[in-house]
C-alpha cells in the first residue's frame, strides 16, 4: 500500500520534535523551516537530551507534560514518548499530517540510525500512521554548527518528498552536509551505508580507584563505497533515504521456514 500525497502543506499540520532537547539550536530552526510550509505547527519534544536514545519508550515510570506556550510542549521522556504523546494526548483531536525530527546536532548516517533517537522519533510517527523526516546537520567538532544550510534546503526537499506517495511504513532521513549555503553539491536519493560506532573503547580508574570504561566517538570506514549516505554527505550532497519499518529479511525468512519444516 502507498500512503497518499499531502496535497497542500500550507493546511497541513506539522508535529515538531527532536532528541536534542526542547531548548537545542536546531529545534529552533526546525521550527522555523515548519513554519515555512505551514501556519499550523506544533511542539513536542523532550525536555532534556536524549541523543542515542534510539526507539526507546518509557513504561516504568509515569510521563509528564509540560505547557510550555501556544502549541509548545516538553515531556520528560525519550523522542518516542514525545511523539506517542503528542499524537495519542495532546493532538488527539486532530492529529499532525507529518512529523519532522531534528535538525540533530550531527549526522544520522550508516549505523546512527539505529542509535538516533532524531529518527526513532520519525519512525514512532510512521508507526502511528503520520508520514515522518528526520533530519540532521553534519558539522565538526571544532566548527559552529552551519544550521543556516538546513534551514536553506530542507523546506524545499520537504515539499517535495511530500507530494508523491510512500509505501506504507516508510520514513525519510535527510542528512545535510557541513557546507555553508550555496556549496552543497547537490540533493541524492542515496542507500544507508555501514559503519561502526564505538570501536574505540578507553578504560579508566575513577577518583575511587574503580575501572570503567568510555565509548569513544571513532568509528570504521565506511563498508560500502559508492553512492551511499556516508560517502555522499561527506562530498558536500544532501541525502536522503527512505527507511522501512519492518526489518524482516525476506530471502532469510524462507530459508528458516524451510529448515524449520
């Protein structure tokens, strides 16, 4: 099945969230790309950082929302729980024709997307039958962060990948690369790519004198060279990926049955 177009954006409404926090930089210009395509957006999104929270959802505790202002909410939960909440409580009524995650503060490319909390948030969207983006700026460790580029590029790309039908459980994830405005080399429609997070791992003594360990920030090259989100973004282009909620691998599906039987 394909979900149908959004006809008109300027009557549509747009959930706003992110893992960043309800106070980070790009919340704020994701609000504002939001308000380039509709007067009727609203926020939602967690009331302090939750990057790498990845699809998690909080059930052994209860939730709070927090009324921030006109169409503006905090909970004190994951990306997740913003999403389940705003679309099952807060706009229950009349719930959100699309929901844009992020702009993260850093890339969700190869790996990211299973950790990121900036894409779980989209999924959790498309789960609940909301088309849902997810959207990330690139940026160095040593750099200020270039938010003007997805603010530039992201309401156009939007209104594209808007205007065509997905196939049902499917979500975007646009990644735009650390280039000021006017040296992006182009939009691509590229495959995720591989990688691995995490390898470097230091272990230390804390001031006790008991050892723990750091998950350092180093990662692989890439596994797959070619057009792929990775190498794509990291040559100035804007990627986008469409990502599918059922991760069943079909062909190994018949080779268990098969062996089960």
């Amino acid at each position: 099945m394909l979900e149908a177009p959004i006809k008109d954006l300027k009557k549509a409404r747009i959930l706003v969230t992110n893992d960043d926090g309800i106070h980070a930089p790009g919340l704020k210009a994701l609000e504002q790309i939001a308000r380039a395509l509709s007067d009727d957006v609203w926020v939602c999104a967690p009331e302090v950082e939750q990057s790498a929270a990845a699809h998690s959802l909080t059930i052994h505790r209860p939730l709070r929302i927090r009324h921030i202002s006109e169409r503006r909410y905090s909970v004190d939960g994951s990306p997740t729980d913003c999403v389940l909440l705003a679309v099952e409580q807060i706009l229950i009524e009349h719930k959100p024709d699309l929901v844009l995650s992020g702009v993260n503060r850093g890339g969700n490319t190869g790996e990211d997307v299973t950790y990121s909390g900036t894409v779980a948030a989209a999924m959790e969207a498309t789960l609940l039958g909301r088309r849902g983006i997810a959207l990330s700026q690139e940026f160095k460790d040593d750099q200020p962060v270039k938010w003007a580029t997805s603010e530039h590029y992201a309401p156009e790309i939007i209104r594209k990948l808007v205007s065509v039908p997905w196939p049902t459980d499917t979500l975007m994830n646009v990644n735009f690369p650390d280039v000021v405005v006017g040296s992006v080399a182009g939009v691509k429609a590229v495959r995720q790519g591989r990688r691995k997070l995490g390898y470097r791992l230091e272990e230390r003594l804390d001031p006790r004198g008991r050892p723990y360990v750091w998950i350092g920030s180093s990662r692989q090259n890439p596994f797959f060279e070619g057009e792929n989100d990775i190498v794509m973004v990291n040559e100035g282009y804007i990627t986008v990926t469409p990502l599918f909620v059922d991760l069943t691998h079909d062909k190994s599906l018949a080779q268990v049955a098969e062996v089960l039987s």
